[in-house]
C-alpha cells in the first residue's frame, strides 16, 4: 500500500532536549477552542424536522448554504420521505439557539452526512403522523396515508396538517429515527423528490431583497459600523495611531483599543470609510517578504535531512533511473468569495452576545466568542446566515471577533465588513507548494515506481489559528489537509510518497479541497508527462494503471473520454490541444475531466470542457452540474490566471482588478455527466477540483511538447 507515514521522532530531525526545552519555554500561543468534530447523530436529527401548528414541516439545518445548494436539497430529502410537496418544508438556516452541536460545513460531507439522517427523521415523522392520526381518529393506522395536504383515508382528506399541528410541534424521538427506514436508501423508484431539478433555495428573496438573507442584510436599532486597524505589511507591528483628522468627517464615532486591538466606528458606512482613509497609522513593518522568497521557502529542493511525514530512502528509489522526474511549483492562492468576511453583534443588557455571520461553523463561532469574553455557552447564540461564497474562508472565527470585541467596547451593536483589501490581506489563503515526483512504467505501460516529494504551507493547521508554538506541537501528526488527495490511485504497491509543512510568514489555511487540487495537479501532471516519455496514449495508460479497487475512477474516465471523443480528437493541430486528467476526492468521489485549449494571440484559451463525476447518489442533478461547473472554472483559474502577489513585505493586491480571476469570456462550453455509482450520496462540492486543471495543463503540454511545471501558465 501507499506509505504515508507520520513525522519522524525528534531524534531523526536532530532535535534534542534543548530543542525542546526553548519551544516549551516561549510563547506556546494555544488555540483556545477548537472547532467541534463530533458526526450528527439520529439524536440530532430528531430535533431538527417537527410538524409545526401552522401545517408546515420545519427543517433546521445544521449546515451552512453558500450557494451548494444543500438547503434545497434537504428540503427535497425530507419532501420525499414525508410525500408532500417541497413549499410544504420550511427550511431555517443553522442557529446555535435552535439545533444540537453540529460541525463544520467542509470537505463536500453536508449530503453525505446529514442527507440519510434527515431522511430518517422525516420517515419517522411519517409514521408518527399517521399514529397520532389514527389515536384522533379512532381508526386502524394501516387504513391511513400522507398525502400532500395531510392524511387520507381512501380518496379522502380526513385530517389536514394544519389540524395535526394545532395542539402543538409534532417530533419524533432518537430512536424512532435511528429505527426508521428511509425511501432515500431502500426504494430508489418510490423517490418525488429526490434526482429531480430544482431551483435554487430562496432564489426569489435572493433576486428581490425581499427579506435578510446575508449578513449585510442584517440592520438592528442603533447599530453602527465598524473597522480594525491592520498592519499593512506581513508580520508588522502598528506602534501609534493618530486618529485626529477622522474627527471632522461626519458620521465618525470614534477610536476604540483594546492592548493591540484598535477600531474605529461611525453611524455611516461611507463616514467609516473616510475616516479610515485619513486615519495616521506608524507601523514597524516586517520583513521584505516577496513571492519568490515564499517560493524559496517550501522549495522541495531545499528539504534538509529529508522530509517530516514519510521518509524516501535512498534503497526505495532503486538503481535504475525513472522515465520521468518533475519538479512542480504551486503558488499562494486568494479565496477570493464574491461576499466579503461579514459580522453583527450585540452584547445585551443580560450580558449576552448575540452574532449574525455567514460562516461554515457557527458552534465554532459561538464556542470561540464565549471563551474570548467569559461567558458561557447558553449566553452566545450565533444565527448562520446565507455565505456569498465559503470555500474554506468561512472556518476561522476573524469578523465576528472583531465585531464583538468593537461592540463591547463602543456599547453598541456594531456591523464589521471587510474590505477587499482586509480579505487579501487579513484572510488565510491557498498555501504554496514544491512538488517532485519520479516515475516509471514497464514495457506494458503500467506505473512500477511512484515517489512523490513535496513541501507545503499549513492547510488545517493553519497559521491563522495557531503560533509557531503550536504549529510545532503538531508538526509530530502530518497536516491532514497538505496530505489530502497525494496517494495516487495508480501503481499502489509502489507508491511511495514524503512531505513536509512549511510556517510561512503569510497566513494559508482551508482552501477548496484543501491539498487535493494541488496534489492531483501535481499527480496528473506527471502521469501525462509519463505517457508522452513512453510513446502511449495518456487514457491507455491511466486505464493499465488504476489500481483495480477503483472501479469507478476506470468508470468516470471512460465517460469523460467518451463524451469528449477522445479516441477521434484531432492530434495535429499546432494552436490546439486536448488533455485529460481524472482523481478521487476524499476516497470516495469520482472525477474525470478532458480539456480542449487553443492558443491565440492573447493566450491560452480553455475552448471546451467534458467532465464525468460521480457522487453516488444525486439529490439535486442541477445543484451537482453547479458544482461540478464551479470546480471546473476553478481549475481554468488555477491553472491560467491566479497568483497572489507578495513583495516588500505586502500582499500586493487590494481589489479584484489586481487579483487575475476567470471571467465570463473565459468559461467555454461545459458537458457534465453524472454517473451513480454508489446508493448512498458522497460529495460533490470540490470533487472534480481533482480534474480540472490538469486537463488544462495537460491540454497545453499536448500542443506545445513541453510539460507545464509551474502555475499560472499565462501567456502562450
């Protein structure tokens, strides 16, 4: 099997006593709270479905929605146990008031981990009804059934919903949901609901701005608006403030500090806005960092002593040389969400907190505040709000800790949004990383050998939660997050595969997939390279390689290739050419992706994508293509256009104009196939991130001969 292998003892790193001793003896920087990890439990979902005396089946969600589309897709989950229509479910974002402990809405489980358990609750709810029903009605339970408006007996409406729900919410007990047996998993041809297209939750709402949707939406009585002061430069230190001029811009309310915490309020956005401008800030600044010395520091070349989790001995790499040896950089990446960082809060007169924020996990939020302000639990509630975009960005406690703290301070309830320059520069983002990888394949073309070597910022150990000191500490367990996605799916026998993270002096953090887009890249990258060195076809020779458990990664790649007609692409064309690439996000989703790019005057240009997934189950076929299309245009992003710039010690951009994103004109033409290969749903929102751009990139190397080594590519 592939070895991946945890970090070697202090004494292998040439660590000894002392070592330790100053570490444990500075500034250790413990993160207060951590994010809560426990899986929902048929004890939750019972408390999150219930008949309301209003007739209408209520759903608390436990997950955030950031345009997924996992609230309609509940919704048509719980519609189709309950057999009603879906207007009959009314949905509400999750509220830390409302609903048990749930964890963070990440790595494409929300479907897969909370589907099958809202399934069961409503069939439990179901023959709940139908009982409590049949006790009113004096009649045998058997003689009854739901239909859209409440239950029947024959072709009559005996009891409506509303009538039902009249004496009280209707629940159903943890047992009875753990008992149930859902329609989701036992009749796939009784579904109404579920595999048929819907259109988004609260669409209407989110066209008309008829009621709060996001954060900004949120207005509360007496509210004003509020922003940090921030060092400019990376790791600077602001040593004065001098906020006099701000005094004759009207709406300013004043300079509020806390020790290093410093922020200004005002009645007005635009007065919030001035006042920041003429704001005298002396800052120390930090080092002259730039976008090359980042590159030089997770440089895989420079690993001294060998790599920290997994070792490649000299003995594993063998006497004979390897038809391929790559070496591939990936730079520092933005999120870059539509909506920026966002947060209400208001301290009551009891001392309680109260926070409006779109974030991946409100528990985190709540638990996080609560201890930063002494208070318990029971005195924070946090209300999820609809996210304009997450993408890992939504998973560390930052505007609702600056709005609260600002609130304390100023006695008032306080809006913090973000600029777009606090995003890029106060944000975490996509960590660089140095890959080389060595291969070989036999006469056959099957992959005999597979050593993958590659350095990387901090992912789930992110540096925007943790000092040095406990980024140290955790440097004994690997970086789950840089090791996502870098065991291969070919040559398992032989795969070796060593890493290291790297504390960087720019925040990196959760980024869509985590490691997986760049590791796949990486993987696919050097699976293409071997196939050319070989003389073989890159589909023939991913299809001898496949590990042969991966049934259904042979099944997504032979529907890409079909659906793009691989076999009869055109090979001699000088301005174009056709790649492909294909992964496994999280072990347990499939996506294979070909690309057709043509090189014109301005660049590089994706003219057409063909992309097959399979999430096993499909609740919503149009909110799964979504995705899939949203990973896609990523990997156009990724593999032309994003870098996020650093030099003299900044992060260069402050706006969209001078972060490179894709744009309409760059999108092409995109077919997606959905393909089924498991009952149960597994996870669609960052899968085919795995595809995307390596087909792109392969796509080039095709055209011009040469692999491409390093991203972006810019111009042809």
């Amino acid at each position: 099997m592939p070895r991946l292998s945890r970090r070697r003892v202090l004494a292998a790193l040439g660590w000894g006593a002392a070592g330790i001793t100053a570490v444990a003896g500075g500034a250790f920087a413990l993160m207060p709270t951590l994010p809560p990890r426990r899986p929902p439990t048929p004890g939750d979902a019972a408390a999150w479905l219930s008949l309301r005396p209003d007739g209408v089946f209520e759903l608390l969600s436990s997950r955030a929605e950031m345009g997924q589309g996992i609230s309609i897709g509940m919704r048509q989950v719980a519609a189709d146990e309950l057999g009603v229509g879906i207007d009959r479910i009314r949905l509400v974002q999750p509220d830390t008031g409302l609903i048990p402990v749930a964890r963070s809405t990440v790595g494409s489980d929300a479907m897969r981990e909370t589907g099958p358990l809202v399934a069961r609750a409503a069939a439990a709810l179901a023959v709940a009804i139908l009982r409590e029903a049949a006790r009113r009605l004096q009649r045998p339970a058997g003689d009854l059934r739901l239909a859209p408006d409440g239950v029947m007996d024959g072709d009559a409406l005996v009891l409506a919903f509303d009538d039902l729900g009249a004496a009280g919410p209707l629940f159903v007990t943890e047992g009875e949901v753990a008992a149930a047996t859902p329609r989701l998993l036992a009749d796939p041809s009784g579904r109404r609901e579920v595999g048929r297209a819907r259109p988004t939750h609260d669409v209407e709402a989110i066209v008309t701005g008829s009621r709060p949707l996001y954060t900004d939406d949120v207005r509360l009585p007496g509210m004003v608006f509020g922003a940090v002061v921030r060092p400019r430069t990376l790791g600077g230190r602001i040593r004065a403030i001098d906020a006099s001029a701000c005094a004759a811009v009207p709406g300013f309310l004043g300079l509020h500090r806390d020790g290093a915490f410093a922020g200004l309020v005002a009645s007005r956005r635009s007065a919030l806005a001035r006042a920041m401008e003429v704001l005298a800030v002396d800052e120390a600044e930090g080092a002259a960092v730039d976008s090359a010395s980042l590159a030089a520091m997770v440089d895989v070349s420079a690993a001294v002593g060998g790599l920290e989790h997994g070792v490649l001995d000299d003995g594993d790499l063998g006497d004979d040389p390897f038809d391929v040896d790559l070496t591939l950089a990936v730079p520092l990446a933005a999120h870059a969400s539509i909506e920026p960082r966002t947060a209400v809060a208001r301290f009551g007169d009891d001392g309680g907190l109260e926070v409006w924020t779109g974030t991946q996990d409100p528990f985190f939020v709540r638990d996080s505040l609560a201890d930063a302000f002494g208070l318990s639990r029971a005195q924070v509630v946090v209300h999820g709000m609809r996210i304009g975009g997450g993408f890992g960005a939504r998973t560390i406690v930052a505007a609702e800790m600056e709005a609260a703290r600002l609130a304390k301070l100023c006695g008032r309830p306080v809006k913090v949004q973000w600029s777009r320059s606090d995003e890029f520069r106060a944000g975490f983002h996509r960590a660089p990383s140095s890959h080389r990888i060595r291969l070989s394949a036999d006469a056959a073309g099957r992959i005999t050998r597979w050593h993958h070597a590659f350095r990387s910022g901090h992912v789930i150990f992110t540096s925007a939660a943790m000092g040095p000191g406990l980024q140290f500490a955790t440097g004994f367990v690997a970086d789950p997050g840089v090791a996502r996605g870098a065991v291969p799916a070919y040559a398992a026998s032989a795969a070796r595969v060593a890493f290291e993270d790297v504390r960087l002096p720019v925040m990196t953090g959760p980024w869509r997939g985590l490691g997986a887009a760049a590791n796949h890249w990486a993987i696919e990258t050097a699976v293409d390279a071997l196939a050319r060195a070989k003389g073989l076809d890159p589909l023939d020779l991913r299809l001898r390689s496949i590990a042969p458990e991966h049934v259904r990664l042979r099944a997504v790649l032979a529907a890409a290739a079909d659906m793009a007609g691989w076999p009869v692409r055109p090979k001699d064309r000088p301005d174009e050419g056709w790649g492909l690439a294909c992964g496994i996000y999280k072990e347990m989703s499939f996506a294979a992706t070909v690309a057709r790019v043509t090189r014109t005057a301005a660049g590089y240009k994706v003219t057409g994508l063909w992309c097959a997934h399979d999430c096993g189950l499909v609740v919503n076929p149009d909110q799964v293509r979504a995705q899939v299309e949203g990973n896609l245009v990523w990997g156009i992003g990724m593999a032309l256009k994003e870098e996020l710039a650093v030099g003299g010690g900044r992060i260069l951009p402050e706006s969209f104009f001078d972060y490179p994103l894709p744009v309409l004109s760059d999108v092409p033409d995109i077919e997606v196939r959905l393909i089924e290969g498991s009952p149960q749903p597994t996870g669609a929102g960052e899968t085919a991130i795995v595809s995307g751009t390596a087909a792109v990139t392969n796509a080039i190397a095709a055209m011009t001969g040469r692999t491409v080594t390093a991203l972006p590519v810019g111009r042809a």
